[in-house]
C-alpha cells in the first residue's frame, strides 16, 4: 500500500469516527458553539495521526500518477484541514500563516500542480466523491451529512443535465423545431432539483446541520493565503445555465467578479465549459433579435414558451435555495447567537449581513426580479411573456 492509499484510508476510517465522535461531544454541551476545550485528547490524535500520513507524501515530492490521483490526495489533505478549522485548533482571525506547515506545502503543490485552489472543494464531496462499499467520503458519519452530501450531489448533477441540454440548443438554433425534446430534458432536470431541495429541507435537522455539519466548511489558511470554504455553487453546469437563460451576463461587472472568484473552486474542465460558454449568445437574445418581426408567428411563440417553462423552474430553485436553505438554515439559527458568535460564522468569509444580501441579489437575477436597483431581465421576461401568451402580438 503506496503513501496516498494509506492517507485514503485514515479519511476514510478513523478521521470519520474522531470527528464524529467529537461532534457528538459538542452537541451535548449546553453551549454548542464552546468547543475549544471539549475533546482535547481526540483532537491531538486526528491532528497527529493526519501530520503523520501527510509527511512521507511530502517527501515523495509526486502527487500521484496523473489527475485523478492528485485531486484525490488534494481533497484528503483538504478535509483533513477542514476538519482542523472545524475544531479550532487552526483560526485565520488569530494567525498571521497555517501552523499546519507540511499539510499546507502539500496542498500548495498539488493545487498549482491541477490548477485548482489548495483545499478541498465541492466536487471531493460530490460529484467526484468515490463510493467505497457504498459509503461515499465524509467528514463524520452522521445522517445529516449524508444527507446535505447526497441530496447536494443529486442537485448539482441535475442542474448539470440542465445545462447540457440548454447548451445542445445553440446548434440547433432556438427556434429549432427539435429543440422541444432539450427543453423537455431542462425542465424535467429543473424539477428534480426541486424535489430534492424539498427533500433536503424537509428532513435535514436544522440544528444538526447548524452546528454539526455546517462549520467544516468555514474559510481556512493554507500557507499564509485564507481560502473560503467550498460552496455548493461551485460548478459550472449553475453559472451555464445563468449563461445560457441570459438571466445573468458576464459583461456584468459583479457577475463576472463571482465567476473569477469561483473559477480555481471547480475542476479544471468545468473551467473550460464555463469559459466557452461566456462566448456564447444567451437563448432569450437571441429570441429578442426575433421578436418585432416575428412576435405573431406560431414557431415563434412555441419557442418563447418552451424557453419560459424553463425559466420559470430554474426561478423557483431561486427561490427555494435562499428562502428555505439559506434563511431556515443559517440565517434564523445565527439570529439566536450572540454578536460575537457570528464572526467567521460563513463559509464565504464576508459577515453573514453581508453574505445574506449577496445571495438575495443571485436569487433575484435568476428570478429576473423587478428591482430597479438591479439590472435583471425583468422587462425582456415580461415582453416575452406577453409574446408568448398571445396578449401582445
């Protein structure tokens, strides 16, 4: 057994239980959030035991043969980080560099190595997250997890098949009569997104997720550099479909900020969609270029409708991910804790008033919102629908 396959599996076995096993220490506490002193001595063991794995890989100075095996020991190195900012024993409020030295030299190396950031991001945890004997990778084993991990992935891998097939339209062309069958697939991909999310909300525990599964993916120091936690928008297949509805435009000054910001979060070749896709024409252009002198033609019409349908799902997973997920989920619990408590308390970095109103201007672009503060596609949805319902030819 090489270096990297005996890392995998202490991530695979004892790093789980020793986080679970002190994650069910905190929850018993009367103050959840004071953690610091609950289990020292398992804390200095996963903290030992993962230096102890990570040195020989160092030293091999080789990530693994090819890709695969590099992302894989990044993601290990990456959780094993995680888990050390989970328990406090590392804080970038109260440290200038990583005391983690050989974990973050390992983690620079193989991430400038793959072109991706040096932690663990959302495709280690998701769609890249091998399953083993039908347990896939995690930090704890408790059902929560498995249940943010797998409903997550279910959605992420949805909204992929969503953008796969809006973007085989552009080929075809928009009013191609044969687009009706990647519409069909968009929107059967978008409904599935929704039913997972309200499967994930209607069974995820709002307290378990709050303060057991939540903090290990708060922002942490690799070298001297803060990196923040990996996102569950951190894959192309959502920035594509933004793209490819034309309800948000790269030439968007902050829109093309949170592209470049999240770019080195997502595989190398998701990168490489999302920059072809930047270049295209979005399909609602391209429906305007038509509409003055096509508005009252049948083909026209169906093809605003079928464009619509889509639209008015990935609208309502708009809605859904920030006024169920983010408010039942964060925002309420964080209002139940004092100032102090709530520095550091996102996994984004920026304070939770801030992250909050980031994330409602996203949901209200991808709902094209009437806000005159914003630039969403509100008008040109609206025109388009009028279109399309017949009340305005």
């Amino acid at each position: 057994m090489d270096n990297a396959e005996k890392f995998e599996g202490w991530i695979r076995g004892p790093f789980v239980e020793m986080n679970t096993e002190l994650e069910d220490l905190y929850f018993a506490q009367p103050d959840r959030m004071e953690i610091e002193s609950v289990g020292t001595s398992i804390k200095e063991t996963l903290r030992d035991e993962g230096r102890a794995l990570i040195v020989p890989l160092l030293e091999e100075g080789k990530t693994g043969d090819g890709f695969v095996n590099a992302f894989g020991v990044l993601g290990n190195v990456g959780l094993y980080l995680g888990a050390l900012r989970r328990h406090e024993m590392t804080n970038p409020d109260r440290e200038e560099r990583s005391p983690f030295v050989e974990a973050s030299a390992l983690a620079l190396h193989i991430g400038v190595s793959i072109g991706m950031v040096p932690r663990f991001a959302t495709s280690h945890l998701a769609t890249h997250n091998l399953a083993v004997n039908g347990i896939r990778k995690s930090f704890t084993s408790l059902r929560d997890e498995f249940l943010f991990i797998d409903e997550n992935t279910r959605g992420i891998l949805s909204f992929q098949s969503a953008a796969d097939a809006l973007t085989r339209i552009v080929p075809l062309g928009v009013t191609s009569p044969v687009a009706d069958v990647l519409y069909e697939q968009a929107k059967q991909a978008m409904a599935n997104v929704i039913r997972f999310n309200d499967r994930l909300f209607t069974e995820l525990d709002i307290d378990r997720f709050f303060f057991s599964v939540r903090p290990y993916y708060k922002p942490y120091r690799v070298g001297r550099q803060i990196y923040r936690g990996a996102n569950a928008g951190d894959f192309a297949g959502i920035n594509e479909i933004d793209l490819m509805l034309g309800v948000c435009r790269a030439s968007d000054p902050s829109y093309s900020q949170l592209l470049h910001e999240k770019m080195p979060f997502m595989l190398p070749s998701e990168q490489r969609r999302l920059n072809e896709c930047m270049s295209r024409r979005s399909l609602l252009d391209e429906l305007l270029l038509l509409i003055d002198d096509h508005a009252d033609k049948p083909w026209f019409r169906s093809s605003a409708r079928m464009y619509l349908e889509v639209f008015d799902l990935y609208a309502e997973t708009a809605r859904q991910h920030h006024d169920q997920l983010v408010m039942r989920f964060i925002q309420r619990p964080s209002d139940n804790l004092a100032q102090a408590r709530l520095t550091g308390i996102t996994a984004s970095g920026p304070s939770l008033e801030v992250l909050i109103r980031s994330l409602e201007t996203l949901r209200d672009y991808r709902c094209a919102a009437d806000r005159p503060d914003l630039a969403t596609r509100h008008r040109d949805i609206a025109r388009l629908r009028a279109v399309a319902d017949g009340s305005d030819a």
